[in-house]
C-alpha cells in the first residue's frame, strides 16, 4: 500500500513537471520576444533587457527551464503589470474568494445531490425517480451565466431579496452559490443515482437482504459504504467544473474571485498573471485528484494490497 | 435459428421503440424545430439581425402586433432574427465541433487500443492531464493567445474535447480485441484495415452516438458561455452567447434582451440532451439517465 | 398407489407418507402450487408455473434442473425476496411449520418485520458466488456478526465470539485472525465456508443452497459438501439444495426433485430416482452424464432440442417438444404429478398407471 501511495505521489510530480514544462515551452514558442510579453507596454528597453538577463533568454532551453523550475518552487513568477504587484500575492488575494464560493456550492450540491440521487436509485421508474432526474437534466442544461441572471431579474430586481453583485454579506452569497451549484447538482444526483443502481444489483445487497435487514439498513449501510467510492470521484470532478463555473459567476456577479481575475488578465494580456494562473490551475488539480486516489485507498479495502 | 426476416423486423421493433420513447419524440421534434429556423431564417424574418436602427432601440416585444416578435436590443437591432442567425452558428460550430474532436479522438482511441504498449501509455497519461484541466480555463488562455474568431474557437473546443471519445474508444476496443470475435478475424487473415473498419468500429457507433449527442450539448453550452465571456465568437456575428453578454447592462430595463437569447440556448441544450439520454435509455436499458 | 382427495381435484399436493397416517408433523415447509411470474417487456415470464414440494425437517431436499428452469425463483420466492417490480408471485402457498403453528408466509409483507424476523433466522439461504455475495468493503467478521446481531440480543463481544466459534465450525483456520480478513483476502473455498458461518450463525431451521459449489473447483467443491453434511447433522437443519449437477445430488440429498421450465417432472427419493427414473427429462439427464463404467465407445446423449425461450412456454406438457415419447395428448394437456410407486411421483402422460 505504501508503494501505492508512493508511485501515485510520484505521478502527480511527474504531471505537474508536464505542465510546467508546457507552460514554458508555450510562452516561448508564442510569437514576439517572451520577456517583452512579460512586460507592460510602457517599459523601457532597458527593464525588457534587465529581464531577458533575468529569464536567461540567452542561455540554452534545459538551463533556462531550470531557472524556469527554481522560480515555480519559489513562487516568484514575475509582476502582473495590470496590478502592479507580485503574481503569487495577486493569486493569494483572489482565490480564497472563489474557494468560498466553491466551497459552499459544493456543499450545496452534495447536500442536495446526494440524497437526490438516492431516492431516485431506490424508487426507480416511479414518479420520484423521473422528477428528479428530470430536475438533473435542466440543471445540466442551462446556462450558467442566463441562470445568473434569471435569479437576479426575479430575486434581486423584482423582489429585492438579494443584492445583484459584490461580496460583504451572506445574502451576496445566496444568489451566487445557487447558479454555481446547479450544474454540479445535477451531474452529482446523476451520478449517485447510476452508482446506486450498480450498487442495489450487486449480490452482496441481496444477501444483506436474505440476511433479515431492513431495508433501509441495506440502502444505508451497506449500499451508502460503496457508494461513497464513486462519490469521492464524483467530488473530484466537480472541483474542476466548479473552478470552470465561477469563472463565468464571479463575471456575472461581481464576485472579485480568480474568475474574474482571469478575465481581467486576458483582456489586459497580462501574461506573468495568465501564465502563473494556469500553473495554478494545473496545480489545485492535480492535488485533487491525487487526493481523491488516496481516498480511494481508504474507501476500498481491496487496493491496500 | 435466425433468418433475415427475423432480424430485419428485429431492427423494425428497434427502430419503432425508439421512436415511441417520449424523450427523444419531444427533443427530437425541439431540433428539428430549431434546425428548421436556422435554415429559413431569411425567409422566417424579414429583418436583417446587423441592421442598427438607434431610433427603434429596446423595444419592448411586441409579440405578433408588431414588428419585431421579440423586442429589439440596445442597438436597435431585431431580437427574433438575431436569434434565429444565432442559431446557424451555434449549431454549426457545434457540429463541426463534434465532428472534428470526434474524428480525433476516435481515430486516436482505436490506435492506443489496437496497438497498445508505449502509443496507448503516451496518449492516455496525455488524456488524463487534460481531461483535468477545466475546460474553460484552457479555452480562455488559448483563446487569448490566438484571437477570436470562428475557425478559432472551433478548433479550441475540438482540442479540448477529443479526449471523451478517446477514452470510450480505447477502453471498448481493449474489451473487443480481446474478445474471441477479433481473434477469428484475425486468424482468418482480415487486413487491418477491414479489421478497424468492419470489425471494431461497426460495434462502436452506437456508444459513440451517444457520446456525441451529450458532448453536442455541453459544446453549444461551451460555446455559448465562451462568447458571453468575449473571448467566443466575435462581436460582428450574432451569437446567442454574445447576445446575452449585450444585454446584461440592461437587465433592469430591458429584460427581454437577456432573456430571450439565454432561453435559445437552455432549450436548444435541454433537446439535445433529452436526445442524447433517450437513445442512452434505449441502448443501455439497465441503466437509464 | 395412493391417491389423496387433493389429488383427484387435481391440485397437486405433496404431502408425506408419515403425514398421511396421521403420525407427526415433519414437515417443515410446505410449497403449494406456488406461481411466480415476472414482467418484462418482451411478456410474461411464467418462472415457477404451479410448483409444490415439501422439505422435511433435518432433511436434505435436491432440486434439479437446467438453468431457467425456476429453482432458484422458487427459492427466493420461499425467502421473500422476489424483486417486486417485475416480479410477482400470483398465487400459491408457502406453509411454515414451527412447533404446532403453521403460517402461510406469502400472506406476510416480504419487507415487513414478520418476513424479516424469519428471512435470516428460521431460512437462511447462501449462493453461488462467494465473492460478489460478500460485500467487498467489510470485514467477513462485521458482515456475520451483523447477521447474530440483528436477530439475537447479545453483546459486542458475545456476538464475535460467536462468529468465531462459527467460523471455526466451518473449518476455517485461525478463526479470531481471519474474522477481521476481507472478502478478498480468502479464497473462493474459504469464502463460501465463511457464508455458510454466516447463514447458519442463527441456527435456522432451513438452510437454503443455490448452486452454492458451482463456483468452486471439483476438489474444493467435495470438502464444501461434506462440511454441508456435518453442518446439517450438527445443527440440526434441513436443506434445500439447488443444482444441476446430478453427481452432487447423489452426494447430499435425500430426496430429489425434477424441474423443467417452472413445474416439478419427477420427485423421488435419491435412491429411487436413481435406480429407477420414469420421466423422460430425467432419463435423459442421467444419460448425458459421463459414467467411469461407460466404455469409450459410447456416446454420451444429449437431450435432443433447446430449452425454449421462458415466455413461450408450451400450452401442454413443457417437455413435448424435446421428448422422444411424445404424443398427441403431451402437446394439448399439461400432465399432473401422479404418484407411481410408494414416494414416486412424475408429471408424464406416459405413465398413466396411478
């Protein structure tokens, strides 16, 4: 088992090697001088120089990647020139917004999710089964941005129960969090509802069954402890949806997370911003899914040997 | 003992219960509605979805009694026309879409799973790492770089889609070529070719319909959602995306200018997807949705 | 040659000699008529179609017959646990004796508390798959003491001592280590043993076995049949024991049933089936199984024909189309079970002798 966990870590540094590699060889490859992109338009020839120095531009490819590696561990990824201020604090500044709007989305989605799909496997084919199902495909079909702003036309315009934008409060996260969590509401009740099923058809539940139980002790116990393993899978997707997601709610919502921050970068062409962000992305999930591996160890007894 | 007459009427009773299910009767006549717009909209309106008109800005809909069916938008222009031209390019780059990261991936998965070992290794540890990556986030840094435009975003989508197929190709070949079936063949002396042809993509086509009917959903809804961004379809041609993106200034006034649009693409999606889970339903009957 | 009043009314019913003269009861469940259908949608699948057998107390019942004859839908249909959207069970009944009470359990909820209290601890049933039958992400100790504790009031660690003990019973080796071992971790000998502790771990009055050595290799499948046997004696159960396989009917049953697309064919004693088997399916069974006393130029014969597909179960007797014998009558009429020696019974137009 400890050889598992090893070669799983192994992996996720070989993967984020990949991608740094990717990285550098994208900006490089990109057309026009690298650190003048790295640069705002107003600087002088003299700081575009300082930093072709700085980058090793002049050196061969394997030192300056080295270089390239030693400022990634260090977190020193250049200025943003729209912020005028380190990348990594800019980072740090934004994300932990996005992670409390993710964070209580997916929250939301589990709560609701969940037990969604559950009762949609047990009474399969009935009438529960087709309204929730049928509420997890609108979920998956709508727009996220027109779901914003259907919510803010009919709670925040008409009734005036929510604010339309910005944070501060917990009512400016009401609205957010709900168009955030549609999609991965309905791709998690989906989900546990087909996982549910495999698991309701296995014999091992016709035996706790032939056993005596009751059966929501067999749904419970013994279906629910199984589930959890494509539960945990399902939650490691949608971390990478969620971040998709905010992307477009923090724009219709004046939410000042990395979404938003994103967007800003790439309309600016703030490349030390949008180059570091990827990085970052890259980074949170690939943690996640290694995370999620190791879950699995946990959950399912016959990988620990 | 089976005849041909008992299997073509086989193929008849299949045919026949697909076209009862009520999922895919409902979406299926939604698209076909939809493609109907897309291709007579000229005929269909008679107003031209570039003309501005600042006179005529922001009207509110006026149904059958006026001019413009669904009100104009802040540029004067015709709601209804716009969104029936939005139709056209939604559904055309979502087509084209699909083809091209369908070609890619199937092409690629049926590779990785004839010929396994050092080509199936590369391609799927590639797959992974950017199956991981959240699309968005990918298309808009890639996007970035290379401009807005058409071809542009056709072919970021398609990159960043090829690899839901690969993975379904890869894994069904691997279960086929282990499979008795392909050994006779073999044996027997099938070139390759006919082998790929014949033999392992005539049992895939059904797995990859149903694939491609869900990814032709969530790449109108990509789409959609990368020209509301700005970072889509440029602003010169209407798109349902870029329409709602307009309107947003607007939403206490003119509701109508969101709103229209943004319904467009829930239930152009919403067909689709009703579609796509009804020949699921038909195809994997255990398990339904 | 004696023919009971039900039977001339043409139900029939079975009902043991030692019954008939008024002695005592031994019999523990009485199966009568029982039908049990499934709805699907290429039609009605008529799985037992009029079954009715009885198990006797501390006896060993065969049931015989290929697959999709309906042995294991009559066994699940005496557990209760038929799944009821396509299933049903139409009519029929399932008399439970206990001490001087008898209670139909088809009258009872199959997820009531009733059902319940006897699904597990009067009726335990094992199957074919020790691996998939075991829930993968517990231990096998967890899923037996779950099976003492629902049923029985004793402590935390009363209860593991009990599985131990049973594992123990069941000759697995090192039972306290073992009882914290999971499914996978056991071999597919050791994992049936484990379900058999489990089953038995309530001392039922009946232990049901579905193809519960199919899985397994022949000389495993030999130590799990004598466990079986020593099990029966030492705790007093019957067994109602399901199986194609005719050699290991030979081996565990006292009496034997014949079944062939949901209706009984023959019942017998295991001796008298053996030395003198009356219906044509039977014989044909017996036939197409290779013998060490065959010489090597005799075929073995196979039953001529397929079983048909379940929801086009012929109008007549079930066998007409495959029989050797057949005649005009076997394709109009279904033939009753007549008893045609002492205890033999056979459903067969050909032995009109009763």
């Amino acid at each position: 088992m400890t050889l598992y966990i090893l070669k799983r870590l192994g992996q996720a540094l070989v993967a984020m090697f990949v991608v740094a590699l990717a990285v550098f060889l994208l900006i490089r490859w990109a057309p026009g001088d690298p650190a003048r992109l790295m640069l705002p338009e107003t600087a002088s020839k003299e700081e575009v120089e300082a930093l072709r120095v700085r980058l090793g531009l002049d050196r061969p490819l394997p030192v300056q990647f080295g270089w390239f590696l030693k400022d990634l561990v260090n977190l020193d990824l250049g200025t943003s020139f729209f912020y005028n201020r380190p990348v990594a604090e800019i980072i740090g500044l934004h994300f932990p917004r996005t992670a409390l709007l993710g964070g209580v989305s997916l929250v939301l989605s589990l709560v609701i999710g969940i037990p969604l799909g559950i009762i949609a496997a047990v009474k399969e084919g009935r009438l529960a089964d087709f309204v929730a199902m049928g509420f997890a495909v609108i979920g998956q079909s709508v727009p996220i941005f027109w779901l914003g702003f259907m919510l803010v036309l009919v709670f925040s315009i008409k009734f005036h129960w929510f604010p339309t934008s910005g944070t501060g409060t917990w009512q400016h996260l009401v609205l957010p969090a709900t168009t955030l969590s549609a999609f991965t509401m309905a791709l998690i009740s989906r989900l546990v509802r087909s996982g549910m099923l495999d698991i309701l058809g296995e014999d091992y539940i016709r035996t706790a069954r032939a056993k005596g139980l009751s059966e929501a002790l067999v749904i419970l116990r013994h279906g629910f402890r199984n589930l959890m393993i494509p539960v945990v899978t399902v939650v490691g997707m949608s971390v990478g949806v969620l971040l998709a997601g905010s992307v477009v709610t923090e724009a219709v919502f004046a939410w000042p997370g990395v979404g938003l921050m994103i967007m800003t970068a790439v309309s600016a062409r703030d490349y030390p911003l949008i180059q570091a962000f990827t990085l970052f992305v890259a980074f949170v999930v690939i943690c996640v899914n290694l995370i999620v591996d190791l879950l699995y160890v946990y959950l399912d007894p016959r990988i620990r040997l | 003992m089976l005849d041909n007459r008992k299997v073509i009427s086989e193929r008849k009773k299949k045919i026949q219960r697909i076209l009862r299910n009520p999922r895919i009767v409902w979406g299926g006549l939604v698209i076909v509605v939809l493609l109907f717009g897309a291709v007579f909209a000229p005929y269909l309106s008679s107003k031209d979805p570039l003309k501005q008109n600042l006179l005529s800005r922001l009207m509110a809909p006026q149904g059958f009694s006026g001019p413009h069916l669904l009100g104009t938008d802040s540029l004067g222009r015709d709601i209804f026309s716009r969104i029936l031209y939005g139709a056209r390019i939604s559904l055309t780059v979502g087509f084209l879409t699909v083809i091209i990261s369908g070609v890619i991936g199937v092409m690629l998965g049926l590779f990785a799973g004839y010929y396994k070992g050092k080509t199936d290794s590369i391609l799927s540890r590639a797959a992974d790492i950017q199956l991981s990556i959240p699309v968005i986030i990918m298309a808009i840094v890639l996007l970035a770089m290379v401009g807005p435009s058409v071809f542009n975003i056709i072919m970021v989508m398609a990159i960043s889609r090829w690899m839901l197929y690969f993975r379904l190709v890869r894994s069904l070949v691997f279960s086929l070529m282990a499979s008795p079936m392909i050994d006779a063949a073999r044996v027997i002396g099938v070139s390759r070719r006919r082998l790929f042809v014949k033999h392992l993509l005539a049992n895939l086509w059904t797995p990859i319909i149903v694939v491609t009917t869900q990814q032709m959903a969530q790449i109108i809804l990509l789409e959609a959602t990368l020209s509301f961004l700005g970072v889509g379809i440029p602003p010169s041609v209407p798109s349902w995306g870029m329409m709602v993106s307009q309107g947003r200034n607007y939403i206490e006034t003119a509701w109508w200018v969101i709103t229209f649009p943004g319904l467009a693409i829930f239930v152009a999606t919403l067909a689709i997807n009703f579609v796509g889970d009804g020949l699921r339903d038909f195809l994997d009957p255990r398990r339904r949705f | 040659m004696s023919a009971t009043v039900l039977e001339i009314f043409s139900i029939p019913v079975a009902v043991s000699e030692a019954e008939k003269k008024g002695f005592i009861r031994l019999s523990l469940i009485e199966v009568i008529d029982l039908k049990t259908c499934f709805h699907t949608e290429d039609g009605v699948v008529r799985a037992v179609d009029g079954v009715s057998f009885t198990i006797e107390k501390e006896k060993t019942l065969g049931v015989v017959g290929e697959s999709g004859c309906g042995k294991s839908v009559a066994a699940l249909s005496i557990m209760g646990l038929i799944p009821s959207p396509p299933g049903r069970i139409e009519s029929g009944q399932i008399l439970y004796h206990e001490n001087r009470d008898c209670i139909d359990l088809l009258t009872l909820d199959p997820k009531g508390r009733d059902m319940r209290s006897i699904r597990g601890r009067k009726i335990a049933m094992i199957f074919q798959e020790p691996m998939t039958s075991l829930n993968p992400v517990f231990t096998i100790g967890k899923q037996i003491i779950e099976a003492i504790v629902i049923h029985q009031r004793l402590s935390k660690k009363e209860a593991r001592g009990k599985a131990i003990d049973m594992l123990q019973a069941v000759g697995i080796p090192s039972p306290g280590e073992r009882i914290d071992d999971y499914p996978h971790q056991l071999s597919g000998g050791m994992r049936q043993r484990a379900m058999i502790a489990m089953a038995l771990s309530c001392h039922p009055s009946l232990l049901i076995a579905d193809e519960p050595t199919t899985a397994l290799d022949v000389t495993i499948q030999a130590q799990v049949l004598d466990l079986m046997n020593d099990l029966r004696a030492q705790f007093k159960a019957a067994i109602l024991f399901i199986t194609h396989d005719l050699g290991v009917i030979a081996q565990m049953a006292d009496e034997v049933t014949v079944m062939y697309l949901g209706r009984i064919v023959e019942h017998a004693s295991v001796t008298e089936i053996f030395d003198h088997p009356r219906h044509p399916y039977t014989l044909g069974l017996m036939k197409s199984i290779p013998s060490l006393t065959m010489s090597k130029r005799e075929r073995l014969i196979p039953i001529q024909g397929v079983v048909p597909e379940l929801w086009e179960i012929p109008r007549g007797c079930g066998f007409e189309p495959r029989c050797p014998h057949a005649m005009k009558l076997c394709r109009e009429q279904s033939p009753l079970l007549k008893e045609v020696a002492p205890l033999h019974r056979v459903a067969c137009w050909l032995d009109s002798s009763g």
